[in-house]
C-alpha cells in the first residue's frame, strides 16, 4: 500500500481534484492506511491533530495505473499546502516506492 504525490503544482486549487473526488466512491481508510499514516505523522508536529481524524476520514483510490494512491475527500476547495512527510522504501519486486503524505493550507489531509 502507497500514498503517493500526484501532483507537485504546490499552487494549484486541489477544486478539480475535489470535485473528482466526490463524484467517485468514497471508503473508510483500511487498517494498514491508517497504520501508515500514524507512522509517518510521529515525527511531525501535526501527528495528535491530523491523527484523531484518521478513524472517521473518507478516501478514493486515485486512478494512477495500481500505485495506490488515495485522495482524502472534502466537500469545500482545497489548496494544496506542504508536504508532511514523505519515505521510500523497497518493495519485494525491488521497486523503489516513494510515499508522500500532503495537507492542504488548513492543515487537513489531502493525499
């Protein structure tokens, strides 16, 4: 399971992405996303606010050719903000997988 940077146009109003979004099926986050994401929060300073959020978050697969990628869904337009946290590591096909967690300018989940 990855959470992937999909776009890096750190300027670009996520509206498009939100309205996608809502119109696709929305799902509870899965026990491993949640453990991921937890894991990558430790270190920063947003990991208590963001992370009791977790439980109750809705995401959609993004469709980004199986990486597993997902998009945190909110009704209102969203601005990307900054990067949380980002990691690599190796998968046991010796890909090398990049994972990027993002929040938009309300310090709210967004991929």
């Amino acid at each position: 399971m990855t959470i992937t940077l999909i776009s890096s146009q750190m300027e670009r109003s996520m509206s498009d992405a939100s309205r996608f979004a809502n119109s696709a099926p929305s799902r509870p986050l899965r026990e491993e996303e949640i453990e991921l994401i937890s894991s990558l929060l430790l270190e920063t300073s947003y990991s208590g606010k963001l992370k009791d959020n977790l439980q109750s978050s809705r995401v959609i697969d993004m469709k980004d050719g199986g990486m597993g990628s997902i998009h945190f869904v909110r009704t209102e337009p969203r601005t990307l903000g900054k990067v949380l946290q980002e990691a690599q590591y190796t998968d046991a096909d010796g890909i090398c997988v990049s994972i990027a967690l993002n929040a938009d300018t309300a310090a709210t989940y967004l991929k």
